[in-house]
C-alpha cells in the first residue's frame, strides 16, 4: 500500500465567513475524491525548513480538483492565523487526504440524521448538509447549531434558504438575536429533546462541547453506537 | 522536497525538544475519541486478559489496586499532530499482569467499554513498554481521558493507548482495530510518522 501523498493547493478562492472565519477553496491536482466528513492534513514549511501541520474538515462535498476548508481563527495559534489571515489567492500549501473513514455521511443512507455543532464543528457537518442536497436526499436532517452570538455564525444565508427536509435550532452561548426565545447558554438536555431518538447523531466541536452534548444524548436514551464524533481541539465556545 | 508556504514562519521553536515528525507541543490536554465518553462504575469494573487456548485471566478493580504500581512519566504522541511531553501517570505494568499467561501469541487485540479495539504487536506491551494507568498527575484518570482505566503505551500513537480498556485478547495473527479499520497505520510508530495506512 502507498503512503497517501502530499499535494501541492494553490489558494483559487477565498470567502470570508465571519469576522474572524474564512473558507478557503484550493485547487489540487490529483485530489481522489471524498467523502462528507472527512478531513485533510494541512501542512505549512516556512523559508527555513520548518513545518507543521494541522487537521482541517472538508467544508464541502467532493468536487473534482477543487477543495474547500473552513478556518476559524484560534487567537495566539500557529496555523490559523495564517490561514485566515496571510495567505491569498495564489498562495500554495501542502495537503494530504481525504482522512477518517468513521466520521462520515453517505448519501445512501435514508436513516434520520442529528446534527449537534459546536462552533466551528460546523464545518464538516455542512458538508453532510450540502452532501445532502446535492443528492436530493430523503434522509431527514435536524442541525442544532452552538455559537457565542449571531456575528459568529457560518454559512448564515445557506441555512436560511428552504432547505425541505433540514431543520436548524441555533443555540446562543453569549447573545442572541432580538426576541429570540432561548436565553443565552450553554447546550442543555432540553435542546436536544425534539430530536429524534432513533437518528443517527454527528456531533463535533470544542472537546467540551461534544462531552456535553454527547453526554445529553445517552440520557436523552440515544444509543452510544449511534453517536459519532469529532473533538476540534481543547476550548472554545 | 517541500513547498515554502509563502509568508509562513512558524511559531518560536524551542530548540531543546526532538519530537517526531510533523507534531506540534501542547500544554493542554486535548481528547479524541470516536464517540460518546462512557461511564463505568468500579464495582462492575473488571480487566481480562483472554489468551489464544481460550483461558481467561479476571482482575476485579480491588484486585488491579492490590497490585505493585508504577509511575512512568512518558511522552504522548497523538496522531491528530500534538504531543504532550513529561506526562506522569501510576498504573500497573503489562508485564505483571502478563506474569502467569501462558501464550505463544504474537498479537494483542485491546477491547474497551464502549466498544473501542486496536491491535498492536504483543511484544510491543511487554517488557516496560506498557501499562494499565489510573491515575494522571496524581489525580485519579478523568473519564474524558479514559478513566477508570486505560492502556498506556507511549512508543505508539496515542490511538493505541486504548482508553476505558476492557482487555485484551491475545491472537497468533493480526486483527485491525477500529482505527486501524478506518484508514489508520497497523503500527503507529510516531517517529516513523506512521500515521495511515501505507505510511
Ligand atoms: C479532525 C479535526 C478537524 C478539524 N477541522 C477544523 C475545521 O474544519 N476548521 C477549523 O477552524 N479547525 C479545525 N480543526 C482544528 C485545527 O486542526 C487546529 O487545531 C486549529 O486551527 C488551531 O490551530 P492553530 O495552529 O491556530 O493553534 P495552535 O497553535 O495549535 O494552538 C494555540 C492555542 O489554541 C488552543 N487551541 C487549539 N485548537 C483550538 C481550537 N480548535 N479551538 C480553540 N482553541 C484551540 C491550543 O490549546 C493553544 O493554547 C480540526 C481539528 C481536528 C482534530
């Protein structure tokens, strides 16, 4: 078996998110393809030699040669910052993938799907989404979307659009739009409680995050093998 | 040869720390596990090691305090490119629970509560390399990182530390483990950058 390569991404377009969250689409040469889930190793040299490297999720379904990864900035990190904030279009980076065959969608499935992100968890769950409709797949989908505060969301016009068959529940840690019914705070058990018992449940972000929404699921009686998961990194929102 | 990223010059590097290949340092620690964290109280705790004659050697949780510990203080490598160094656990080493097998098996599948597996070498759990660790920093192991108990062996990638571990069957041939499964290294030597499949 040969070693998954590294490829060269040349920087073709970027989008800014939020304030402080960009995406980024790379054309790559070669790119194998992928599945909704997945994520790629990023790898960064510097004039010296030194380099290193980062896991990103693939914001969107496969696309031919073209890549597209989701960044928030992690204030004092070493990558993202970069990436959100140096490289331009034209830039080169290395990457290796697609990574991770259990935290996955196939659009062959029709089983009931909950999605539970935690800020920037969202992103390789929107690949599921665009997955989703990409296929004009029947498999009802249930987003519930943790953030700090509106400003933060990601892909706010997407998720807005009709999307038959996906709902969304924005959850606010910090502040919430005017008039919106849930105070602001962390993920509860209640959050959860309208979600369907018998879905298969995605849960990324922040490690204390999935802790917390994971842990909600097994009391809410969601089966353990039912619950896949992804842990971004160590805090956050 | 490597492309130079324009612009990228990396953080300050500390020049008296080797790590393997493509790892960063952390201070934190961070947690990967494929699914939801599970509870298990210590009364119903127990640790077998299951050798390829079909015999089965039980520790109760007393019964694994009741034996001599360690306290190694060793390096965690995770695949996910962070490593965490001079990190101080206590626990029992392999080679005393491996003291009354009697085995000619060459591998080791290690089974977690929960579900979790992952194979490696036996000879890669004996001979000081590996133990069952329950506590962490002198605190008692948090269920997040594995707690009441996990594997620990920290010449591999941290995946084969298998948290909640269960226990472990002993077999003449090689049996992929879940990550293993899914696309990751059969071995997982971290400076080898053993990291996926064909690596
Ligand atoms: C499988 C996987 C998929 C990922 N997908 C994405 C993605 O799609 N989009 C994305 O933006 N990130 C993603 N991440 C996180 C990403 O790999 C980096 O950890 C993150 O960009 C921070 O890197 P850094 O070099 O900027 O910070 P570092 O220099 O590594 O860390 C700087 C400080 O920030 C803390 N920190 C590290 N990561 C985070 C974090 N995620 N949140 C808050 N604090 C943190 C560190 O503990 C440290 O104190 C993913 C991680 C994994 C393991």
């Amino acid at each position: 078996m040969r070693p998954l390569p590294w490829r060269a991404a040349k920087l073709v377009e970027i989008r800014q998110e939020t304030r402080t969250a960009r995406t980024l689409a790379f054309a790559v040469p070669g790119w194998p393809g992928h599945l909704a889930g997945q994520h790629v190793d990023v790898r960064l040299t510097a004039p010296d030699g030194y380099s290193t490297q980062r896991s990103y999720s693939l914001a969107a379904p496969e696309d031919g040669d073209r890549v597209e990864l989701t960044v928030e900035l992690v204030a004092d990190g070493e990558v993202s910052p970069y990436l959100t904030e140096v490289l331009e279009v034209g830039d080169l980076v290395e990457l290796r993938g697609p990574v991770g065959g259990w935290f996955v969608w196939r659009p062959e499935s029709a089983r009931p799907v909950l999605l539970v992100a935690g800020g920037s968890g969202l992103v390789p769950l929107m690949a599921m989404i665009r997955a989703r409709r990409r296929s004009a797949g029947l498999a009802p989908f249930h987003l519930v979307y943790s953030i700090r505060e509106p400003a933060q969301r990601l892909y706010p016009a997407e998720l807005d659009r009709p999307d038959p068959g996906l709902r969304v529940d924005y959850l606010y840690t910090r502040a919430t739009p005017g008039g919106y019914g849930r105070p602001p705070g962390r993920i509860t058990r209640a959050d959860l409680l309208t979600a369907d018992p018998d879905a298969d449940c995605f849960v990324c972000g922040p490690t204390g995050f999935v802790e917390a929404a994971a842990d909600h699921l097994i009391a809410l009686g969601h089966d353990a093998a039912r619950i896949r998961t992804e842990r971004f990194g160590p805090t956050g929102g | 040869m490597a492309i130079v990223s324009r612009g990228f010059q990396g953080r300050r590097r500390e020049e008296s720390v080797k790590l393997p290949p493509g790892q960063y340092l952390t201070y934190d620690f961070p947690v990967l596990s494929a699914g939801p964290t599970p509870r298990i109280p210590l009364d119903r705790w127990e640790f077998a090691i299951d050798t390829e004659a079909g015999q089965t050697h039980r520790w109760t949780w007393p019964e694994l305090m009741a034996l001599p510990a360690e306290q190694p203080t060793v390096d965690l490598h995770c695949v996910t490119k962070w490593s965490k160094l001079a990190t101080h656990w206590r626990g029992v080493s392999l080679d005393v629970l491996m003291a009354d097998v009697e085995t000619t098996a060459e591998y080791a599948l290690v089974y977690s509560y929960g579900g979790y597996t992952t194979n490696l070498p036996l000879e890669d759990l004996l001979d000081g390399k590996a133990w069952i660790a329950y506590a962490f920093e002198g605190e008692e192991l948090e269920p997040q990182h594995g707690g009441p108990a996990r594997l620990l062996v920290p010449h591999l990638y941290l995946w084969k530390s298998a948290k909640w571990v269960r226990g472990i069957r002993l077999l003449h041939e090689d049996w992929p483990g879940f990550w293993e499964t899914a696309g990751y290294h059969d071995y997982g030597d971290p400076w080898r950058e053993q990291r996926y499949q064909g690596d």
